[in-house]
C-alpha cells in the first residue's frame, strides 16, 4: 500500500520573526485572535500564545506548561542536553 503523501509546508514570508508574526495575525484578525512570542525568562524558553483579541485571554500555548516542567525534569535528572539534534534534545548519556 502506498504511504499517505504529506502535504508540503508553506514557507514563512522573508523577513524577521515579527514581519512573520504580523502576517499570521493579520490572517487570524478575522477569527478574532492573534500571536505572541512569550520569552520565558525562568526557564530560558519561548513560549507561543494563540489570544483572543477582544479579551486578551491565551487559548493556547505552544508548548504547554506540562511539556516545560516535563522538560526541566528532565534538565534537573540530567537527561536533557542543550544540543539539540533531529528534534531530540536528550542526553546521549541518560
């Protein structure tokens, strides 16, 4: 059987993180929401929030707070790496 074929990504506008992050509120301004860039200053992460326009309330965070405490277990038990390869960062060592 054939493998399912995987749409191609669309590519970011040229330009700075925030020429792209203004032209992903401009398309979801319609749908009443917008994006912001959250660095977290506690972890050393960024964060991305999907808000409601009208209340400022976050709908979403990318990633969520689980998947950044998960991650600074990890960190703390010495099993995350600051390397990151492939999308993994875990420590070869672990």
């Amino acid at each position: 059987a054939k493998a399912p074929q995987q749409a191609e990504p669309t590519a970011l506008p040229q330009g700075s993180l925030q020429d792209a992050i203004e032209t992903i509120n401009a398309r979801l301004k319609l749908a009443q929401r917008a994006v912001r860039v959250v660095p977290r200053g506690d972890s050393g992460s960024t964060v991305i929030e999907v808000i409601d326009s009208e209340t400022d309330q976050v709908i979403r965070q990318i990633p969520p707070d689980n998947a950044l405490k998960l991650a600074a277990w990890f960190k703390e038990n010495g099993m995350l790496s600051d390397h990151v390869q492939g999308g993994f960062a875990l420590d070869e060592t672990a």
